[in-house]
C-alpha cells in the first residue's frame, strides 16, 4: 500500500513538474522569433554544378 502511495505521489510531481514547465507561450514566442528572424536573414543557393565549396 506504501509504494503503491509513493508511486502515485512521484507521478503527480512528475506530471506537475511537466505541465508547469512546459509554457506553451514562451514555445510560441521563440518560434516568432525565430521565423522573423528567418525572414531577415540572406538566402543561400547551393551551386549544383560545383560541390567543391562544401568542405568538412
């Protein structure tokens, strides 16, 4: 009975931690940024006739 207690104690923290730690605002705010970011950036064409300029 005492573990059965335990686990359902440890599941409410972990479902608790899980739901408060993941703030589906801040997610959708960095996602603009980044996508304004994105926007603001320079576009890049990989020339397909010469794959010399990709080095690893």
């Amino acid at each position: 009975m005492i573990k059965k207690m335990l686990l359902v104690c440890v599941c409410l923290i972990a479902l608790s931690v899980c739901f408060t730690g993941c703030n589906n605002n801040q997610i959708l705010d960095t996602a603009d940024k980044n996508n304004t970011l994105n926007d603001t950036l320079p576009k890049y064409e990989l020339n397909t006739a010469d794959y010399t300029e990709i080095s690893f």
